[in-house]
C-alpha cells in the first residue's frame, strides 16, 4: 500500500519531500503529490513513513486505501 497527500490540506512547505528515501514525493503546482508505484511507506528504511512524519499539518499524508 502507499500513502498519498490530501491536495487541499497540502501547504506546499516541501517538508515531506526531501525525507522521502524512494524519491516518490514530487511538487505538482502548488502542492505536492506521492508516486504511488514508487511509494513503499519507507519500508525497509524507516518504521513509520517519513512523510508523515515530517508534514507540519497533521493527517495531510496518509495511507491510500
């Protein structure tokens, strides 16, 4: 599964994207947008997703279903 970034809480900070280990976070106009084919949850690197983690707004990256 992979985790997504809800568009209208997105402020465009750019936090999430140098965290992500798999390069999956790319800014598209004003806010940011995950790769889902590239997106892994940080697995294997980290044990909770770094985006997450990261974003200043909380439940702004959140697992896609």
């Amino acid at each position: 599964m992979a985790y997504k970034i809800i568009a209208k809480k997105c402020t465009g900070c750019g936090a999430c994207e140098f965290e992500c280990p798999n390069k999956a976070i790319k800014e598209s106009g004003a806010v940011f947008i995950i790769d889902e084919t590239k997106c892994t949850e940080c697995a294997g690197f980290f044990d909770t997703p770094q985006c997450a983690a990261a974003c200043p707004v909380p439940k702004t990256c959140v697992q896609a279903f």
